[in-house]
C-alpha cells in the first residue's frame, strides 16, 4: 500500500481497523487449520476415544503456542504428530482404566460412579456420580532426542526416517506412562489379600491358578457392586500358561490388536471359544511390577466397565508432551532436548463401597528358579 494513502487511512482512523481485520482473518485461517489438522491426526480412532483425543491434542496445542512457539524446539506439525502417536499408544490403558483430560488448566475435576449404602441396616444402596478435585503434577521422563541427528536424518535419508524417529519417541512416552499406570494398579492390588498357588503338581497348580482367579473376580463384584472382574493383566509366561491349560479355557485372538511396548491385548479368555461366553479380557506386560520377581508369575485382576468414570483409577493427561531445553549431552557435547509429561491422578477411599482398592486384586503362582512350573 501506497505511504500517502497508508498516512490518510490512519488520519482518517482507518488503519488500525484494517491491522485489526487482518489480525482477525489470520487468526480464523490459523484456527481453521489448526482444527482440521487435529481432526486427520485422530481420524483413525474409534467414535468413543476422538473426544478423548480432542481434549488432549487443544491442551497440546494451547502449550505450543504459548510455550514451544517462544522457544522453536519442534514445529507445530510435528509436536502434534508425536502428541497423536502417544495418545494412539495410550488408548491401550482405557481399557483397564478410566482416562479423564483435564481441561484448558492443570486443576479440574474428574467424576466416577460410586455405591453407597442408603441406610444403616445395609438393606437399600444408592448410586451416584461423585466428583473430585486433580491438580496436574509434572513428570521428566527418561525420552529425549537430539536436534542434530534429526535434522541430519531429514537431510540424508528424507522425512520417512523421521517420521519413524517421532514414532519410536512417542513409543518410549507412552510406555513410561503405561508402566506408571501398571506400577499403581498393582500397588493399589497389594493392599488386599493376594492368593498365592504353590505346592502341587503342575496340573492341578494351573487348575488352582484358575480358580484363584475367578474367586478374586467375584471378590471384586462383592466389594465393589459393581460387577466381576473382567480382565488380567499378567507377564508373557503367565499368558503362556493361560494358553496351555488343560482346564477347557483358552484364549481367543482379537482381530483388533492393540500394544504398546508396556501393555498388549492379546485376546480373551473363554471356556467355549465364542466372544459371548468370554470371561476375562487378557493383556501382557513387561512392566516391571509384574516381572520384578523371577520366582513368581503374577496376575492382575480387575474390573473397568463402559465409561471412564465405572473405575477405581482415573488418569487425566494435561499436556503429554512437553519438550525442554537444549542442554548439553556430557559425552557428544550435541545439545539435547528433554521429554515431560503433565497428569494427575485420582483414586478414591473411605467409602463402604467400592474404594480403588477394591477394584483390583493380585494372584502370585510359585515357579522355581528356572522358570518352570
């Protein structure tokens, strides 16, 4: 534009109008791209998990422009890409347990069903939808990646290689995140009774595997009111066991395979080989709080039901990427950028019915040094 007729605008009060209509349809062609980025990174997840997603991807989006965008550690594009990678990986999780985002701040509210006895003879229950207050804590995870061989990648091999590099980055998150999930499950799990097998033959030591696991299913329905326990979570030997027992159970594949590098649904347990008459839904892990023990096999029994609120854990992501730095590598001297994570978490006890605890049970079955039965 022309200064004299730019000089006449502004006399005439024009000019900042103009700058302000220009600030305002930049503003609406960015949110616009913005909302229509968000909506092909998630494209491709399930009808109840995409407002899950979309909670989660905004708060992401919110911490680049008011964070990553000063700083320049990673493009919006990219940032986006890793943050739909985690959120992918973590969906494994909500079936075990219930996922909450926390909305445009670190403090909010996640809501669970909870029973409670209506009067005091314990004849008349009433449930309700309880809420409680979460404030988003932050965690430095052991990820990190070095800006330099990125950028080397890109330039030697093309953006495929990157692409897997952000892949592989946003794998190790989500497994960190997972492994802390299964860590406080299994804590939460120790505070009852744990049912020990041990000393029998190895038939009858497998048929008593499966027996503990149903009366701890049925614990869980009693404490709860809820319902049975309807998944386990165990290691890959104690899948292999489950696989092999002679006791009419087995476990049938899922055409929906689900993993991460922590947690993986590997199909469900049924006595007549139909979905219909599944019992337990059947994940492995190698996370260290079912593995710690070379001696014994573990098994997590658990109850989650529909929603995110029928369970005795709630994660609520805030912002699952966070990226800070650069700092410098004491061995390459490369500079490096650091991987955080905002959460909160939510359990809940003091009530007759239905504590976290109760939610969750652990059976241990005694193996020898070897590993065998």
């Amino acid at each position: 534009m022309n200064n004299d007729y730019w000089i006449e605008f502004n006399f005439l009060g024009i000019g900042p109008k103009v700058v302000d209509i220009r600030q305002r349809k930049h503003k609406e062609e960015q949110d616009t791209y913005d909302k229509d980025l968000i909506t092909i990174l998630i494209s491709h997840l399930s009808d109840t998990e995409k407002p899950i997603a979309q909670h989660i991807m905004e708060n992401q989006l919110q911490y680049f422009y008011i964070d990553c965008n000063q700083n320049n550690v990673l493009p919006k594009e990219k940032l986006l890409k890793l943050t739909a990678n985690v959120i992918t990986d973590l969906m494994v999780i909500r079936e075990i347990i219930g996922i909450q985002p926390l909305p445009k701040s670190p403090v909010g509210l996640v809501y669970s069903l909870q029973l409670k006895y209506e009067s005091d003879d314990k004849q008349r229950m009433l449930l309700e939808v309880i809420s409680q207050a979460v404030q988003a804590g932050t965690r430095k995870l052991q990820s990190c990646f070095n800006i330099e061989a990125m950028e080397d990648l890109k330039v030697q091999f093309g953006g495929d290689l990157e692409q897997e590099l952000l892949l592989i980055i946003g794998a190790e998150i989500s497994s960190e995140i997972c492994n802390e999930v299964m860590y406080d499950l299994v804590k939460l799990a120790s505070d009852n009774e744990i049912h020990h097998v041990s000393s029998m033959a190895i038939g009858d030591k497998v048929q008593s595997l499966i027996l503990s696991v149903n009366s701890q299913a049925n614990n869980i329905a009693r404490t709860t009111r809820r319902g049975v326990g309807n998944f386990i979570v165990t290691s890959p030997l104690g899948v292999a066991m489950l696989q092999s027992s002679n006791t009419g159970l087995q476990i049938v594949s899922s055409q929906k395979q689900i993993s991460t590098n922590a947690l993986t649904y590997v199909g469900y347990l049924t006595s007549c080989g139909g979905k219909e008459n599944s019992r337990y839904k059947v994940y492995c892990t190698l996370s260290n709080s079912l593995t710690d023990d070379p001696n014994k096999v573990k098994f997590l029994v658990g109850y989650k039901g529909k929603g995110e609120t029928d369970t005795g854990y709630i994660y609520s992501p805030y912002i699952t990427v966070m990226t800070k730095g650069p700092v410098v590598d004491p061995v390459t001297f490369s500079p490096m950028y650091t991987m955080m994570t905002r959460y909160g978490k939510s359990t809940r006890y003091g009530n007759d019915l239905g504590n976290s605890n109760d939610y969750y049970r652990l059976v241990e079955l005694d193996i020898d040094e070897h590993g065998n039965i």
